[in-house]
C-alpha cells in the first residue's frame, strides 16, 4: 500500500513514519495497517532532504520505502492514500495573516477569522491542483486533509474528489476522549464504537460542541459540568472558564476560545514579544538551517528538541502565564493529527470498525441532510462510523439558538471565501472577511484584505 504525502518536507512527517514504523513491527494501536511505500512530495527540494536526514537519523526498526519527489504525478502514482498537507507561504506566510490583523486590532490566527481567509486564498489554488492531480492520477485513492483552514479545503477538494475526501482534526476527538477519562470512563470504549456509550457532536473545523456523553442511556455530561475538580481534568473547561461551561451546558471545541474570549485573545496575543506564526517562523528556520548541514543523527536530535518545545507552547495565549511554558499530560493525550489520520486509515483498510469525528459532506448520511439549515454540499464534523466500506456520518440531534447561527455565519463566510479564490473576485473576498463574528467593521475588513493582498504575492496573485 502506498501512501502520498503532499507537504513532504513539513515538520511533522517523521511521527507519520514513526507510526507506519511501528504498525509494520506489529506494534502500536495500528498493528494490521502495512504501509509498504511512502512518497514524500514537496516543491522545496532542500526541505525534502532535511526530512529524509532526520527520518535516517531516527533509525526506526521497519519503515516503509521512503521516496521524495517534486513532480506531484510522479508522486501520486499508484498512491492508495494521500496526505494533504500543505503550506502555501511558509511560516513567513503565517506571519502576515496574524501581523495585518492585529494592525487593525482583530484577531490574526492561522484557522480562525479573517488570519484563516487569507491562509486559505493562498492555499486554495494550489489544493485544487492536487485535487485535480489526485483525480487524473489516483482516482482510487482516498485523500486526508490535514491542511488548514481544514474545512474549506476539504469542502474545495470534495469539488474534484467527492466524498474520497476526508478532513481531520484531532481536537474534537481529544475533547471526548477528555471528558470520557474525566468521568472515569476508558477512551477505548469511544474509539472502538462500543454501542454502551454514545456521543453527540456537531459543529465545523474548530468550530464545535460536544453535547452530550452516555453511557448505558444515562447522559453524564451535567454532573461532570457540575464537579469542578473533573473539569479541572478536561482543558477547554479550564480554558474557556468553568462558569461559561456550565451556562453552555455543553464543552466547546478548544478554538472556540477565539470566540468566547476574543478581546481577551487579542490583547494576550499582542502583549507577546512574538506571535505564534513568529515563534514557529524563528523555531523552524532555524531548525532546517542547523538540519541541512548536521548528519543524520544530528538532525534528529534537532527534530525531537524542536518538537517537543512546539508542542509545550501550542495555544499559549489561551493559558494563563504561569502555564504558558507546559501542558499536562492529559490535554496531549490525542495523539495528534497523524493519530487519526492512521485510525482512518486502518478501518477503511482491515475493517477495524471504529468510531471518530471527520470533517464530511452534510449530505453524507443520507436521507435529510445533517444540519438542515446548511448547503448539503457544506463540510461540517459529526461522529462517524469507519469500517471497510468507508465513512458513515452519523445523523445528530438539531442545532439550536446561538450555536446555529454562529454555524450558519461562518459556514456562509466559508463559502464565500471559496467563491472569492475560485472566482478571483475580490469583492466576494471582502465580503466574507466583513461578515465573520470576530470582524466589527466592513472598513476594517477592507483595509486588512488590502493588506494581505498588498504583502502576500500569493493572496494578490489570486484577485490580480
């Protein structure tokens, strides 16, 4: 089985070849999956060769072939599986969509608000020319979306490919599996679909809210809500504050901080010397800088130092500054997207039933769309059922009040940002950085797309 990864020389690919290591050992959660062959495709040759250094360097027991190209067909050909996970711009690029916002006193995160539009103008043309690439060349293969912001590019893609692609995120199944340990009740019996405990999610990428949570039709979510030291165990409750939780009645998604929270977002984000996309920007460059040069073994080591302070600083602004340098045990304990990139992999592969959030079609489920008041084309994320025959979305109970119309809005921005890069129509560009929640001026919102477009040569290049 050959599996693609588009963004070959990003950072994360040695903890894909750990897993794909492992699983061909017998070992780890993903034993019955054999990856024989990965080809790691990127247009940046000198990243490529830093990513294969450190993977010879790791020196795993069993990888898989391991190849790196620039042509993508090249690549694509006879994959099974692709990973899209891209970077248009580069850290630098990153950099731009926090610093432009922040100017004009709005929030400047890569996936969230009008920081995650201009990621997305930059980055939506170069996916649908993988998409294309995947479809004349691999139309077999499943694609997993790992590029952000990770709903409108799955819902771009999907154009192309259907309902072959997939988003993933593994902040919404970290939050179950939280909030199942913190009501003593093991994560196994969430992954493995055990019919004793049900969940109910709904909501967009990084958009979202788990509702409910019973075992044995008892739903346990109150009294968890109610008992502040097992809140104290589940970090969006610590993040977003126990009161608002329990006001909610229901735990949101991490990034729902940017919403509830957003003036204070913004002012921690600008009290720091450096934002998020500086610090990755400064960490990196320097990283693949030290790793051109070193030999295997020392570019490893490099990788794994550099890892493990990312890791530790992830969503610093959302702690407080005594917590801002580590995170507990506890709120890493997903595994990450490559996680749940390999469980979807290993039940569309051996059969393995599994149970998970995806990011899919909200026709997917058949029958009446999911959420009723969005396009049935939208990509939205529910609980699915995974097993040989593919990904079954689960129908969720309705949403209601401010829930559906933070959902509708953002989704209808969503879209728009789509027509905007598709289009190249400025306007429609405008108009969807105008109509976001965390934007409150239209005036604001023209002088910040001037200024992607005006700093960012890929963001002009879509509205020259």
């Amino acid at each position: 089985m050959k599996l693609v990864i588009a963004g070959g020389g990003g950072f994360r690919v040695p903890q894909i070849i750990e897993v794909l290591s492992a699983a061909r050992e017998g070992k780890g959660p993903h034993s019955g999956l054999n990856v024989d062959e990965v080809a790691l495709y990127d247009i940046d040759q000198r990243r490529l060769d830093v990513m294969m250094a450190v993977i010879r360097g790791m020196d795993f027991a069993h990888p898989p072939t391991l190849t790196a190209s620039t042509d993508l067909r090249q690549a694509l050909t006879g994959a099974n599986f692709v990973f899209s996970a891209i970077r248009v711009g580069g850290t630098a690029g990153r950099v731009t969509d926090e610093r432009v916002a922040l100017a004009e006193g709005i929030l400047g995160q890569e996936t969230v608000g009008v920081g995650g539009y201009a990621y997305a103008f930059r980055t939506l043309p170069i996916a649908m020319e993988l998409a294309r690439a995947v479809r004349e060349v691999a139309p077999d293969a499943w694609v997993i979306n790992f590029t952000n912001p990770a709903g409108i590019i799955t819902q771009a893609m999907r154009r192309e490919l259907g309902s072959r692609v997939i988003g993933i995120c593994d902040t919404p199944i970290g939050l179950v599996r939280r909030v199942s340990a913190a009501a003593g009740i093991d994560h196994h019996w969430v992954d493995q679909d055990d019919p004793r405990l049900t969940f109910d999610y709904v909501g967009l990428n990084h958009l979202g809210w788990l509702r409910s949570l019973e075992l044995d039709g008892t739903d346990r979510l109150p009294d968890l809500l109610a008992d502040d030291a097992a809140l104290d165990h589940i970090e969006e409750a610590r993040t977003i504050g126990f009161e608002w939780v329990r006001a909610l009645g229901m735990l949101p998604n991490e990034y729902l901080f940017y919403y509830y929270l957003n003036r204070e977002s913004v002012a921690r984000i600008r009290q720091e010397k450096a934002t998020r996309g500086e610090f990755l920007d400064k960490q990196q460059s320097a990283f693949y800088d030290e790793a051109a040069g070193a030999s295997d073994h020392d570019a490893a080591a490099a990788w794994t130092r550099v890892h493990d302070e990312r890791e530790a600083t992830y969503m610093a602004e959302s702690r407080d500054e005594e917590d801002r340098a580590n995170r507990r045990d506890e709120d890493i304990a997903a595994g990450g997207y490559q996680q749940v990139a390999f469980d979807l992999m290993n039940s569309l592969t051996t059969g393995t039933r599994a149970r998970m959030i995806l990011g899919v079609g909200n026709s997917d489920a058949g029958g009446d769309l999911i959420v009723p008041q969005l396009r049935e084309d939208a990509v939205i994320e529910v609980p699915c059922r995974v097993d040989a025959d593919g990904v079954h979305p689960q129908h969720v109970r309705p949403v209601t009040g401010p829930e559906l119309g933070l959902i509708t809005t953002v989704k209808g921005c969503e879209e728009l940002v789509i027509e905007a890069a598709t289009q190249g129509d400025s306007t429609l560009a405008w108009r969807a950085m105008a109509n976001h929640p965390l934007v409150d001026s239209v005036a604001v919102a023209r002088r910040v797309l001037e200024g992607y477009i005006s700093q960012s040569p890929q963001i002009a290049k879509v509205f020259e």
